[in-house]
C-alpha cells in the first residue's frame, strides 16, 4: 500500500476516536510501523503489507478507546523515551515543567527522592540531564517493571534506583535504603478528585485507577506526604510536586503548614501545575 493511501486509511479511522488529534495519531502510527516519519517520505511509497495492516489494526485498536500510548508501548518525555503499557501511569507533557523545575533547582552532585515513580520518567529525566543521584518509589508491581526496563532504556543504572515501596507507609527497610538526606524531593501523586474520576476520558479509563485518584477532592496524599517525608530533605532542600487544576492554593497551604516557603509554576497552558516547597 502506498503511504498517501494508508494515511487516508489510518485519518479516517482515527477521526473516529477523536478527530482533534487524529492527524498527530496517524503520523505516530506510520512512524511506529515504518521506523521514520512519513513527513519526509514520498507519497508514492511503499509500505509493505504487513506493517500497513499492523497500522490499521492499531488505529481499529484505537478507536476502541485504547491509548496511542500503550499501542505503540513507548512515549517520549522530555527528549527521552519510555516504555509504556497497561498497569502504568503515561508521562505527559505538563509534568516536564516539574522536571525543569528540580534541575533548577539542583545543586552538584545532587541527591532526589522521587515518590509515586510510576514509569520512572521523572527521575531518569532529571538523572540524564544533570550531575546526581536519583531513588525513585513504586508501589505497582507492573508499573515498577516499567520503571526499571526504563532504567536500562535509556542508560540510568549508574544514576537511578528504583525501589518498592508504599511511600504513606514507608517502613524501616525501604527508608534505611534511602539517604539519610536528600536535596529534592520530586512527586507526581494521584491528584484526581471523585467528580474527575467519574468523567474520565475514554483512554484514560485504561490507566491505573491507583495513579490517578487522590481522594474525594483530591488532595489526599498532599495532606501526607510532606510531614512524612519533610525530615528527609537537608536544610536548603526543596518539595517539588504536581498538582491538579485548581488545586495549587490548596497544597501550597498545606506546605506552609508543614513549614514550606513555597512558590508555584504554571505550565504551558496557564494552568498552575507545579509547586515548589523550600525547607529555607
């Protein structure tokens, strides 16, 4: 089939799943079954048989409601690429903002905590782009063999750990595996309120329930994270955490209480999406 043909093929399939974002889709497809964006290949090219109705079964896929994501089973995020599947949280975009204000934040030779890991993007996205230390903590059996097949992905081992782990219950073990002190302390927790999680997109319905909903309105494991795991930080170290919309005045008093001089980022579209803590 040649490529013009197939991109036809996959537009109109894929119109049917959400036509706003069915032309992105489409390329990511053709770009998935063929190694190269379709961008820089003739119309007139052929695409073999079997990759064109790998294609096709993965838009028909699609409009089921599965995410592109776990079809493809891999994501970028902040330049670097990660595995995904069923049982793990997808690395979106708003959550580089959180990423960028950690290496900001980051002194040399740095050491960060990061909690509710998932797949592992944030502190192997931090981790290659600086000069540190990371440790991140997964409660998922599966999202954790993500988090670690994303350590070997993209060539962390030397800078990354990952660690199981219930972080509202931490035991002895895991903390005694830790650093005494860290510089940063990351989270991307479920911050999804009962309302939101009643009116979930279709593909997002496939994600964990456990990565998504924090609680009635959301802010529960803000209410707990920082008193458990302030003692952690040293005495200039940072809470650096996403957040919900609408729900960045909420867990910054919650850090104040918790002692925090805090500032807040809004990310791309004006949403107020990161919040940083300082313990000085």
């Amino acid at each position: 089939m040649v490529i013009i043909l197939l991109r036809r093929k996959l537009k109109a399939l894929l119109e049917q799943a959400d036509p706003d974002s069915a032309v992105f889709e489409t390329e990511q497809l053709i770009k998935w079954v063929t190694g190269g964006s379709s961008l820089f290949m003739p119309p007139d090219s052929e695409v073999n048989e079997e990759a064109a109705q790998r294609a096709i079964e993965a838009a028909q896929r699609r409009i089921k409601g599965e995410p592109l994501q776990y079809i493809i089973g891999e994501w970028d995020f902040y330049g670097l690429t990660f595995k995904v599947g069923e049982g793990v949280l997808i690395p979106r975009p708003e959550t580089e903002l959180l990423v960028e204000t950690a290496l900001n934040e980051l002194p040399d030779n740095g050491k960060i905590i990061d909690l509710c890991s998932g797949s592992g993007c944030i502190p192997i996205a931090i981790a290659k782009n600086a000069d540190c230390r990371c440790w991140g903590i997964e409660i998922s059996d599966k999202a954790l063999e993500y988090f670690r097949e994303n350590i070997i992905v993209n060539d962390a081992s030397d800078s990354v750990t990952a660690f199981k782990g219930d972080i509202l219950n931490p035991d002895g073990e895991l903390m005694a595996a830790l650093p005494d002190k860290c510089d940063i302390i990351t989270a991307n927790p479920p911050y999804l309120t009962a309302k939101e999680m009643s009116n979930l997109q279709k593909e997002v319905r496939h994600e964990p329930e456990t990565a998504l909903f924090g609680g009635t309105d959301g802010l529960d494991f803000y209410r707990r994270i920082f008193s458990l795991w302030k003692d952690k930080l040293s005495i200039r170290g940072s809470f650096i955490v996403e957040v919900g919309d609408k729900q960045a005045e909420s867990v910054a008093e919650i850090m104040k209480n918790e002692g925090l001089r805090t500032q807040i980022f809004s990310d791309l579209n004006n949403i107020k999406r990161t919040i940083l803590g300082r313990t000085a």
